[in-house]
C-alpha cells in the first residue's frame, strides 16, 4: 500500500508543481498561489496521478491484487489521505493570512 501512495503521490507532486509554475502570474501573492496549489493537490492531483500510474505502471496493480488490495481501495485510500493532507495545509495557509 505505501509504495502505491508514494508512485501516486510523486506524480501528484509533479502535477501540482508544473500547473502552480505555469499560473504564477495570475497571482499577486505567494499565499494565494500557495492556496492553489493545495487546492489542485488534494482535489484534482491524486485523479491525475492515478491516471498517471495507470499508464506508467499499470502492471503493478496485479502485485496489489495479490496482497489483498483491489484497485477501488487503493485510489480511495490515497485520495483520502491527500485529502487530510490539503486540509491541513489549507488551513495553516489561511491562519498565516
């Protein structure tokens, strides 16, 4: 399980970071760009990581099958934990405003 959150999670990264430097300037302050990015992080990123692994590495969910894990626990799993994650740094975001 944790090796699947960490492929998803890198690609999540990635993601997150190519579209908050491509929107920069959209921007007047590092909060609100900061904002963004754990909007896209937490909401769409995981989606787009999933995505990601499935062309990069869909094999290995056959390793997780055989360990018990089906593929619908996996992804739900990794969203929930990027989930908590981006709520907490949301709002350390909005307390340092």
């Amino acid at each position: 399980m944790w090796t699947y959150y960490r492929d998803v999670t890198l690609y999540t990264l990635a993601i997150t970071l190519l579209t908050s430097f491509a929107s920069a300037a959209m921007y007047n302050s590092l909060s609100a760009r900061l904002f963004d990015a754990v909007l896209i992080f937490g909401i769409f990123g995981t989606g787009l990581g999933v995505l990601s692994f499935n062309y990069f590495q869909k094999a290995q969910y056959y390793m997780y099958y055989n360990l018990g894990f089906t593929r619908q626990q996996l992804i739900t799993r990794t969203w929930l934990v990027n989930l908590v994650i981006a709520v907490i740094f949301i709002g350390i975001i909005v307390l340092l405003r």
